[in-house]
C-alpha cells in the first residue's frame, strides 16, 4: 500500500499521523469497504483529518483528535459478521478499535475514550472535546461518503491510496 499525498495537505497533520499509517494492520483497513463507496481506511482518515481541522480552529487537542480520528474504526474485519459478544456492529465496534488501538499503539485516555464513543447517541455520550469533535466529524464524512460526495482529503484527491501492484 502507497499513500500518494499532494503538496498542499498540512506536513503538521501528517506528522502527527504518520507512524499510525505506517503500520500494516492499518493500512489493512483498505480491504474493507465503508459506507458504500469509499473504504474504511480512506474513512478513518477523512475523520481523522476533519477532527484534527475542527480541533485546532477551536484551539482543543489537534493531535489528539487527528490520532483517535485515524483509529476510531480501527477493526479489520467484515462488519456483516457477527459479533463475538451478540451485540449490534454499531455497539461492538468502538470497542474492539479501542482494544486494537491500545494493543497496537500506545494511546492516551483521552484518545480512547474518543474512540469509544464516536457512535453516539448510539453507545455512550463523548466526555471530552475531542471525543465531540471526532462524533461529529464521523457522522459528517459517512454523510458525504452515502452521498458519494469526496470529503477531507478525499477531495481532489489530496490523498489517494494505490495498491503496490497499482
Ligand atoms: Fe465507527
Ligand atoms: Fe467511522
């Protein structure tokens, strides 16, 4: 997997996510389709770079958000399966990106309280800023992505992700 980034994408929100797009359980994320016509690793980094925008205009925690952003549907596997636990997908999966985000990376409480809680007012209400912003701008990118409409660095393609055979 490449991740071909044009010029004018912030290098100060890309260094803060780098090291987490730089690990291969996450880049795995592109095998899974999201949301109908986009995948759940171009998702999770439209999120991830709408909460680092969002928060740094509203002077809250810009890493913090891009980081749990990034990771807030970090789960590699087929949401059509079943759960372990029975639960709904809409429940279960915050869960098991907080657990895979805490095995894999070394993330604050700020950050996986953030990821637990991005499906509300599906699950519990967020408790800190970031954790809203990273809701809001969830429900924001799934919107547009239904919608087909490119968002974040989706648009004019300032990202693209490309296959190695690609
Ligand atoms: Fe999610
Ligand atoms: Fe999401």
């Amino acid at each position: 997997m490449d991740l071909q980034v044009s010029d004018d994408v912030s290098k100060e929100y890309l260094a803060e996510v780098l090291p987490i797009l730089e690990n291969e359980e996450v880049l795995s994320l592109s095998t899974f389709s999201h949301h109908q016509w986009t995948n759940r690793l171009m998702h999770s980094i439209n999120v991830s770079y709408l909460s680092w925008f969002i928060a740094k205009k509203l002077g809250c925690d810009e890493k913090a958000a891009a980081r749990a952003g990034l990771l807030h549907d970090f789960c590699p596997y087929d949401f059509k399966k079943k759960t372990p636990t029975g639960e709904h997908q809409a429940f279960y999966h915050p869960k098991a990106a907080a657990r895979n985000s805490e095995r894999v990376f070394q993330i604050s409480e700020r950050e996986r309280k953030a990821i637990l809680t991005h499906m509300f007012p599906l699950g519990p209400m967020p408790t800190n800023k970031e954790a809203w912003i990273i809701t809001l701008a969830d429900k924001i990118c799934a919107s547009m992505e239904l919608c087909h409409v490119a968002i974040a660095l989706a648009r004019r393609n300032r990202l693209v992700l490309r296959t190695a055979s690609a």
